[in-house]
C-alpha cells in the first residue's frame, strides 16, 4: 500500500471537522466523519477505515466507553483520541483500551500529520510484513517438496501440506513429538540421530536419503537439505529440512539392479545346469546300480541311499535356483485371497504333522477379492507360512489379517508367534540366498518379493504386535469388485 489511509474523523464541532479535514487532505488521505457515535455505528456497516479519530466527548457519550465497541467495530484500525480536556486517569484509560495516540486541542497541523503518517508508516510496514507471510505460506502449501521444521530436540514444530498428502501424517498428530522415532524406520534412526545432531550445531547437510514411514505403512525414500533458523540475534532456533520424494527413482534403480542380478544369476546357474546334468546322471545311475548289488539290511546300502539323497537335494536347489531366475509370467484370475492361503494351510496339513499349530484369520466380510496367478500367490503363503512354522516353537500361532485398504487395495498381515527378526535380518530379509535356517538356498522371501513386486504390490517387513515376525503385503483389488463397498470385517479361525 501507499502512505494514504482511510481515516473515520468523528467530530461534533463543525470548525474543528472542516479543520482536521483540511489537514488530513494535504498528505492525501481520505477522509469520511461522523458527528456522534449513532453515526459512526451507520458507518461501520458500510465501510473499514485504517484510522479512527474520536473527540473524546461526543453527544451521545464519551470515548472510554465507548471504545470497546468501536474496537470491535473497527478490528483493523488504529484509534486516535482528541480532547480538549485531558486528564491522566482518563489518558491511562484510554490507552488500555488500545488507543494509539492522545492529542489536545487545539491541533497543531504538523503535530497532526506526523503521527498520522507514523501510523501510515506502521500500517504500510504491516501490510508489506502479510504480503511476505502470504507469500512464504503459498511456497510452503503448494511446494511439491516436503518441508519440515525441528526444534533442537528433534520434536516437530510445522510441516507443510506436501507431507500430509504424501504421507498422511497431520500437522496435529505429530507436533511436540520427537520426528525421527515417528517417522523414520528404525534401522536408519541412529544415522539420522546423527545427521540431525550436526545439523543442529549449524552444519549444513544436503543429499541426505533415508526412508519416511507413512500413516498406511509404506516407506517413502527422500532426499533431505538439511539447515538451521536463527533468530534476530543470529542463534539457532531450529532445523528446517527441504526433501524431493525420489522413491519411484529408488525402486527403478532397485529394480535395475535386481534385474542385473538375476541374468546374471540365470547365467550361471544355466552353465552349472549344463555341466552338472551329466554328471548328476552318471550318480543316479551309478546309486541304482548299486542298490540293486547291495541288499537293503548291508550297512552300505545307508551310504548309497546318502548319495542319492544329496544327489536329489543338489538337483532341486539348482532348479530353485533356476525357476528364481527366470521372468515370471503371471495367468491371472479372480479368487477370494483367504481361498487360497486357506488352501495353502491345508497343503501343509502333512509338514505341520501332530505339531500345536493353528492359523488364526480376520478378514474383510469381502472375501479380498483380487485378480491373481493363483499358483504364484500359492507360493507366497507358503513360503511365509513354512518360514513361520520352522521358526517358532509350539504352540504356532499364525495370525492372518486381511482388510480393504481404501478404494483399490488389499492389505495382508501375516504375524507369527516366533521370535521375530532383529533389525539386520529385517534389512537381509529379501536378499537372495540370506537365510536364518541351518539349510536352504535362502531364495524363499526373495521369490515371494518377486511374486508380490509382479502383481503390482509390495511386501515389506514391520513390527509386531506381539515381538514375533510380521509382514504387510498390499496388493490390487480385483477390478470386478473396485466399486463395490467392503462389508464389516469377520474374524474366523482355522486350526
């Protein structure tokens, strides 16, 4: 804004209206007046001033009781009173009431038009101050990156908009409580500890990446500029950080690189196929020549049937391997999820034996309906289903929780009893050939990941209600049932 304001002179003297009128004019303000507070109350229904210049004694009352309500009235102006008969108690009054100025009559033009313009100069400074606070809070809300303010304890002061749509945590939900222990996973929170406590003593950080957890469990990957806020006397007051969500470049760079590793896993596992088929040959003909030479009761025949054993284990790991490495194609169709894991439990029936194992479902009253390659998801629950057994002591107890996760989704808990796993072997859980077990190519949760990552979902490690192992797989409705609204949840138990 300019210097000019818009003054309400309230004046009942006619001489002393014109007069203050004439001086207002000469800086260019514009002026309305009234003579009595019944006119200013006509007034406010119509009109917002920047300045309000009050007789103090007016026919229908004096300005101390009259100012709250002209306050009230006049929100965002100032409030000069003009007597002719001041005394300090009414002056002391005045001012707590929130007037700005106090001048006697009779006026002395440039007295009048320097305090006018210090309360032009204030408002213009105001304005300029919103303009730039509109400005910065537009650049926060709009901004497509996620800009997050610390103190220097690490506790969450504000956040913009960004972040809440993209992760779903509100501003509400979070301020006053420590950032990383909300909202990083766990085994990148003490690198994080550390790249905050740097940045809290002044040291700027930029091209910091680590995963932020979401409201519905998933892991976004960002790239942080991490610096301070200082006050007016250059000290620092808190963390300010500026990150670009690079998740989709994280994933095709893993993809990439698991791609990498497959065909050249398939590369070598098809030469090792090729030069171990005959030789794998050679001892299985060998193993049956010999049992037919050795009887059955000899305490060689133990040794033979050694061989034909490993010979058989050899031959499957390579072919696991093999099947690991190959593209997968999927044969989609429509089933209820809990029909097949359902199945699953059931094909196990033999493996679980006369062990105190039981799988304990709840389920949308849906069914979760999704189009998949029933045999490919066949392999996912077993795999899970037969790590968990192995894993824990019994009683077993495998929980299998299944809701609708919104419009399109379907989200799967599998949660075991076990011990759980610590933060290396949740950080390995995926990569091929790591296992936990005393035997095994260690390939079963990478095959389930491939499978998952195949049908457009993802499949992730999270902590357990209860300390054992727990795994989160979300996965597409199935398009028939897209419009179609989730009954209420049922709970059912199999054992």
């Amino acid at each position: 804004m300019n210097s000019e304001l818009t003054i309400l002179l309230v004046e009942d003297d006619p001489d002393a209206q014109a007069n203050l009128v004439d001086i207002l004019a000469l800086d260019g303000h514009h002026t309305q007046v009234a003579g009595s507070f019944a006119e200013v109350r006509v007034v406010a229904d119509h009109h917002e001033f920047d300045l309000v210049i009050l007789d103090r004694r007016l026919p229908d009352g004096n300005v101390e009781d009259a100012l709250p309500e002209l306050a009230g009235l006049f929100p965002h102006a100032e409030f000069i009173v003009v007597t002719g008969f001041a005394d300090i108690e009414s002056t002391i009054a005045a001012f707590r009431l929130g007037v700005t100025d106090y001048m006697l009559k009779p006026v002395h033009p440039e007295i009048v038009r320097q305090r006018v313009a210090r309360i032009a100069q204030q408002k213009q400074a105001e304005q300029q101050s919103r303009k730039e606070q509109r400005f910065i809070h537009q650049i926060l809300e709009t901004s497509e990156a996620f800009i997050v303010v610390l103190d220097l304890q690490g506790r969450v002061l504000r956040f913009n908009s960004h972040f809440t749509t993209v992760t779903g945590w509100t501003i509400e939900e979070l301020v006053g409580k420590d950032y990383i222990d909300h909202c990083v996973p766990e085994p990148e929170r003490p690198r994080l500890h550390e790249v905050f406590c740097k940045t809290a003593t002044g040291k700027q950080s930029t091209g910091v990446r680590n995963g932020v957890q979401t409201t519905d469990g998933r892991i976004r990957h960002i790239r942080w500029s991490n610096s301070t806020l200082t006050d007016e006397d250059g000290q620092i007051t808190s963390v300010l950080a500026i990150g670009v969500d690079v998740t989709e470049v994280v994933e095709a760079q893993d993809r990439s690189a698991r791609d990498h590793r497959l065909a050249a896993i398939g590369q070598t596992v098809a030469g090792m196929a090729h030069e171990s088929r005959n030789a794998l040959h050679r001892i299985n003909t060998s193993v049956d020549l010999l049992r037919l030479d050795i009887p059955i009761e000899s305490d060689s025949r133990e040794e033979v049937d050694s061989i034909a054993r490993a010979s058989t284990e050899l031959q499957s790991t390579l072919e696991e391997v093999r099947r690991y490495a190959a593209p997968i194609h999927l044969h989609r169709e429509s089933v209820l999820l809990h029909e097949v894991w359902r199945r699953v439990w059931g094909y196990l029936a033999s493996a679980r034996g006369d062990r105190d194992a039981e799988l304990i479902e709840a389920r949308c009253g849906c069914g979760c309906p999704v189009d998949v390659d029933v045999l490919r998801m066949e392999q996912v629950f077993r795999n899970l289903f037969e790590n968990a057994l192995a894993a824990c002591q019994d009683p077993v107890r495998i929980c299998v929780h299944c809701k609708c996760g919104g419009d399109d989704e379907i989200l799967v808990a599998i949660e075991d009893n076990g011990p759980g796993l610590d933060n290396a072997q949740r950080e390995k859980i995926f990569d091929p050939f790591f296992t936990t077990k005393a035997t095994g190519t260690g390939l079963g949760m990478s095959i389930v990941q491939r499978i998952v990552d195949a049908h457009g979902g993802d499949i992730q490690v999270v902590d357990a209600d209860d300390g054992g192992a727990k795994f989160k797989i979300r996965l597409s409705k199935s398009e028939s049932a897209l419009s179609t609204p989730c009954p209420a949840t049922t709970v059912d138990a199999d054992g």
